[in-house]
C-alpha cells in the first residue's frame, strides 16, 4: 500500500485530483495509479449532454444562411472563433493581437487554387443554365 502525499489527499476537485493522481511515482519512481487515473480522467472528459454541440450548430445554422452557402469550413470556423473571443473578453474593442496572429495574416491564408476551381463549376452551371434555357 502506498501513502498518497498530502496535497493529493486534500484535493476536492475530481479533475485535478486524478491528474495528480496520475502524476503521483512510487518509491521506485513508478506511476502506480495510471491506468485507474487514466481511466477516470477519460470518463470525466465526456461531455454529460450534447447541448454545446446543438447550440454550435444552431450558430453555423445562422451563420450560413441560403445567401452565404458558399462559406468555406475554414470561415465559418474563423467566424464561430471570433464570436467567441468577443465573448470571453466583454467586448472586440479591446482585443489584443499578438505578433503570431499579425503574421498568420498574409496572402498564404487564402487558398486562390479552390476559389479558382469554385469559379470554374459556376462558371460551367450558369453554361448549362443558359443552354437548357435556350432549348426549351
């Protein structure tokens, strides 16, 4: 049997209490609970209901309307991120952006290759359109 050091005793959180647990070595320098503290770890980390993931795709339901059906993933992403930024901070007037973030904006960010062949299918769709419209 293994004595449990004192903080580890004391904590009341689940969470933290098994990630202690986890990192808690024997005398022999071994992880003796990590198979048991992996585990509990593992069922705390699943969500009890799926109401977050309803309400993300209550947003990207009202985010991509019949007028937006075109938003790549990566843009709705981007918006969904933004909503939340705004959100933990009260406010987008405040916003901080660090040097990683002014970096990443740049021409790389667009992928002008997809955008290119997005045009060609319109392109080839309205053809169609116009010929089928031609023939009746």
């Amino acid at each position: 049997k293994y004595i449990l050091t004192e903080e580890i005793n004391k904590e009341k959180n689940a969470d933290k209490f098994w990630a202690k647990l986890l990192n808690f070595k024997n005398i022999l320098n071994e992880h003796e609970y990590f198979n048991i503290s992996s585990f509990a770890l593992n069922v705390l980390s699943i969500p009890h209901s799926n109401a977050e993931c309803e309400r993300i795709f209550s947003k990207v339901n009202l985010i991509k309307t019949k007028s937006r059906n075109r938003l790549a993933t990566k843009t709705i992403n981007g918006i969904l991120l933004t909503a939340q930024c705004v959100k933990q901070n009260n406010s987008c007037v405040k916003f901080v952006s660090d040097i990683k973030m002014i970096n990443a904006i740049n021409i790389n960010m667009y992928d002008h290759h997809k955008q290119d062949v997005c045009n060609k299918v319109d392109d080839d769709r309205r053809n169609l359109n116009t010929i089928n419209t031609y023939k009746r």
